[in-house]
C-alpha cells in the first residue's frame, strides 16, 4: 500500500509589516503589552483586495516550482478565512495555477488545518485516490479581525505554506508521514469563534445575522491548548516508540508564545528544539506549522535525517500531532 511522502515545500508571507505600536492606535493597549502577552512584536497583513485565494496561489506556485517534476493530481487546501463560503477556495487556486479539472477541495480546522489536511491527504494517497497532492494552508485573518478588539486584534495574521506529497512504496523513507492524533471537543466550540451570515446566537438559540469578526475567550483556550497539544505529543511519541529526547525540532502552531512556553515546559523541551516564529508572523492559523517548518528550512535549523514533531490546537476545539523524518527537499520560502 502506498504512504504519503513531503517532496517539497513552499511559503509565502505578504510584504505589509504591522507592528504593535500601529495595533494600539485602534485598541486600549500599548505594545509592551501586546509582546509580553503574546509574544508577538510585529505580524504580516495582506493589501486590500488581496483574498485568501491569492495568498494560496503564490505559496503554491513556489511549491510546485520546488518540486519541479510530474504534475499534481489533486488539490487539499486548510483555511478558516476562505474566500466565500461557497465555493471552496481550492478549485480557485487550482484554476489560477492552471492545473485543469482535477478534483480540489477545502478543509476546515481551524488551527489544526494543517494535520487535518495532511491526514486526509495521506489517506487519498494510501487509498490510491491520487498520486501527487498539492496541500495548501492559507490565511487572510486581517480581514475577519476586528481592529478594535483588545482580545483578537494584535494575534492574527495572514499568509500562506504549501506542501507536495507524493506517494511511495518505502515506508522507511524519509518525509514519510508518521502516525497522526487528532481529536476535538464540541463544548469547547465557543473559544474560537468566527461567526457567518446565519450563525446561531448563543445566548438564546437563534439564527440571525452577525458582523463575521473572529472572538476569542482567552483564559480557557490557553489551558485547553497546553493541555491537548502535550497530550497529543506524547500519544504520537508512544505510537512511534519514541523517545522525546529523540526529536529533534518540535514546531507547534503558533497561537501565543506563552502557550509554546508551556507546552514546551509540560514537555521537559529544551526552548533549542522548538520553533518560534509568532514574533513576526503573528497567529496565522492553519498557515503557521507549515510557514515555521519552511523557516526552520530555509534558517539550516532543520537538516535531512532530523526527526520532526508537529502539534496543533484550534477553533472546534480541535488538535492534533504528527510526526516525520525530515527529507532532503527543495524549500522555496518568502
């Protein structure tokens, strides 16, 4: 049975820098604040006009460049800010990629998109469904942020990563997709929330429409995010008879520096073996495990041979952790 395998890997982060002095000029806060908070000190947001769909395209445009070999034969793309609601986003980047009628569809987790989809795009693999899958996480948060929210305004951000997966008969190689843990809890639901036209309101059980700006309960998600992610961790190490001591970079979604403190203080991690990028990324979503793996590529901190942990907490709630031997691949990064 064939698995899934990471042949390349593109990213792309919009050219418009926001700090946080320019964050405080529509809330009640300072940037020595928002820093110490979040860890965040300066974040990407895209021109307007610019759509989820074109910040997809780009990081998939590189990613195919890297790859530069047979053509993909399905596109997987991870957003919660897509385009429209209907259709989904990824017939959009496939057409403007010109990859021609094959099948392409959205998934959404929120900011665990990224396992989602490389899950669901391993499976296609394993069943046979396709032989090479252009994987795309992609975000514009800036447009369901509410500029005046102290809780939401400072941490998201935009941008976008793409992964080629292609499959192989050698299980043993690296960049093989290891064993994947996912899970979610409904009550939760109300930690993350980006409401749509129809939302049903909370408060009294009925639909009406609201403004569909992204809402955050920050106390609990932070507990709920430490929590399942170093759970996570440990029942992928346990699948994979590992060792933690045997990985060499852990790259969690970057949600909030304080949470990828305590994750890695739960875990007994060295701060030397975990990627941190929120500081000039911000919180992009299902963007930010992919955008950190091309960053840690492209600064030599990852090398071919290096085993890789991967863990995510998001809206629904949802996480999950997987992880893989880094492979000697192309990495075309902004």
């Amino acid at each position: 049975m064939p698995v899934a395998c990471v042949r390349a890997l593109g990213a792309y982060l919009p050219p418009r820098v926001v700090d946080n002095e320019s964050v405080c000029a529509s809330i009640d806060s300072t940037p020595e604040w928002i820093s110490s908070r979040t860890g965040i000190e300066t974040r990407r947001v895209v021109d307007a006009g610019v759509a989820t769909s074109d910040v997809a395209t780009e990081a998939a445009r590189r990613a195919l460049d890297a790859f530069g070999s047979d053509p993909v034969d399905m596109v997987v793309l991870a957003t919660a800010t897509p385009d429209y609601i209907s259709p989904p986003t990824a017939p959009l980047v496939a057409h403007a990629l010109g990859l021609g009628p094959i099948p392409a569809f959205d998934v959404s987790a929120a900011c665990s998109g990224f396992l989602y989809g490389l899950s669901v795009a391993a499976a296609m693999i394993s069943a046979g469904t396709a032989q090479r899958i252009l994987f795309v996480c992609a975000e514009t948060a800036s447009a369901f942020t509410d500029p005046g929210d102290r809780d939401t305004a400072a941490i998201f951000a935009d941008g976008a990563a793409a992964v080629i997966l292609e499959a192989t008969e050698n299980v043993d190689a690296a960049g093989v997709l290891g064993s994947f843990v996912l899970g979610s809890e409904g009550r939760c639901a109300d930690l993350v929330m980006i409401p749509g036209s129809g939302a049903r309101d909370r408060a009294d059980g009925t639909l009406g429409f609201t403004t569909p700006f992204i809402t955050m309960d920050g106390k609990p998600l932070f507990v709920q995010a430490v929590t399942r992610m170093s759970e996570a961790v440990r029942d992928v190490a346990a699948r994979e008879g590992l060792d933690l001591d045997d990985i060499a970079l852990f790259v969690p979604h970057q949600a909030n520096g304080r949470i990828i403190e305590s994750v890695a203080d739960e875990l007994e991690i060295d701060p030397d073996r975990v990627v941190v990028t929120i500081d000039h990324t911000g919180n992009t979503i299902a963007a930010s495990i992919p955008l950190a793996l091309a960053e840690a590529a492209a600064g030599g901190r990852l090398s071919a041979g290096d085993r890789v942990m991967l863990t995510a907490f998001g809206a629904g709630a949802s996480w999950g952790a997987t992880t893989f031997v880094w492979p000697d691949i192309a990495v075309a990064a902004s």
